[in-house]
C-alpha cells in the first residue's frame, strides 16, 4: 500500500460514511435529514470524485488491468456484496416472527434499507453486464461458445444449496422443488452432510417416481442429484 493509496481510501470511507448516514436520516424520517444537505453532497464531493478518478485515475489503469488483472474482477465483486446483502436480509426475516413490538419496527426499518441498497447494487451490476460484457459476448464468442455459457447458467440455477437453511426447513424445501420440476428434469441438492436420510423419505413418500445419484461424497459438502422421472 501507498500513502496516496490510503488517502484514496479514505476518502472512499468518508463519502460512504456521509451517503449512508444522511440516507438512512431520511430513510427513517429522523429530525436531521436535510435533504438540501444531500444534494450538496452529491454536487460538491461524490460527483466531482467519480470525475477525477474518471479523468485522472482509470486512463492510467485501463492498461494496467488488461496486462496484470482481471477485467471482470469488480463484476465478481459486485456479486460478494449481493451475497451478503442476501445474507442480511434472510437473518432479519427470520428474526421477524420473535421480536417484540420495539423491535419489528427497528428490523422492518433496517429490512426496507438492506432491500434498497441490495436494488441498488443489483440495478448497477445489470447495467454493467449488459453495456460492457454482453456486447463482448455476443460479438467475439462463437454460437457454440454461448450456447455452452447459456447451459451452464441454467445448471445453475438447477442448484439447491441448503447449508445455511436450518434443519427443520431443508425437507420442506427440498420436497417442494422436487414437486416443481417437470418429468425427465432435476435439481443437484448441496448439503453440509450425507443426505441419506431424506433417500429413505424420498424412498418412502415418491416410490420410484425419482432418481438419486451422488455427485459428490463430502467430507464438507454432499451433492446430490435428484430427479424426477419421466
């Protein structure tokens, strides 16, 4: 690190600092919210900072990057921070059900906020994606190419990751996306143990209306494809 790199971060710190402060003041209705306050802000500190870093900072690291990094480093970045944006909410809704009348307005009040920055981060990163990465996709990789990136996105979204739901919720779930899925289609189940218990209910409750096939055997994550049988 840097002297002059620490002043950046900083810097990065106080204008975050500011942002949340005076947006969470209105968010809440607090006595201090200034909206006058708010628009100053962004006219005399955060846009003229993304323009200086835009005129002084980028030229120099455009090269840089294509040489040393990652082009696409703050997209997956981008996807850290909705990932525990997610984490946040879920922890708030599940405290939802068990807190008193003080705290159901503190947690719905902190709940509206997470969803907003969570929008926010999400809206920017589509936005990124399509006006940057798509037109690169589309102009440079064959059609065979893009179609092999379109199936593994839908592989993906055939996961069902159920480490961090508690134990009671997991067979409800997992029952629930097996009734989902359309004959001769299925889903891979992560898990932090074997699941051979739910084989026996599946066994027990569907007969041999599914499949089950081990994709990998731990010692820390089980994956397990189920499917439903045509």
């Amino acid at each position: 690190m840097s002297q002059v790199g620490d002043a950046i971060r900083s810097h990065h710190r106080q204008l975050m600092n500011t942002l949340a402060a005076q947006a969470e003041a209105l968010a809440n209705g607090r006595p201090e919210a200034d909206p006058d306050a708010l628009l100053s802000f962004l006219q005399r500190d955060l846009l003229p900072h993304a323009a200086g870093e835009e005129h002084h900072m980028y030229a120099l690291l455009d090269p840089l990057i294509k040489e040393h990094g990652r082009p696409t480093e703050t997209m997956r970045i981008d996807h850290r921070a909705i990932e525990d944006y997610a984490e946040q909410i879920e922890k708030i809704i599940r405290a939802l059900p068990n807190a008193t009348n003080a705290q159901l307005t503190d947690l719905e009040a902190r709940l509206t906020r997470v969803a907003t920055q969570l929008e926010a981060v999400v809206t920017l990163h589509l936005h990124k994606e399509e006006e940057v990465f798509l037109p690169l996709f589309e102009r440079y990789l064959t059609p065979e190419e893009q179609d092999r990136v379109l199936e593994g996105m839908h592989e993906a979204y055939s996961e069902l990751d159920v480490r961090r739901i508690p134990p009671p919720q997991r067979h409800g779930l997992i029952f629930q996306t097996f009734a989902d899925l359309k004959p001769g289609t299925s889903f891979t189940l992560i898990n932090d143990h074997d699941p051979k218990p739910l084989y026996y209910q599946f066994k027990a409750e569907r007969g041999n209306s599914f499949s089950w096939e081990y994709e990998e055997q731990g010692p820390d994550v089980w994956r397990v494809r189920i499917g439903k049988v045509a």
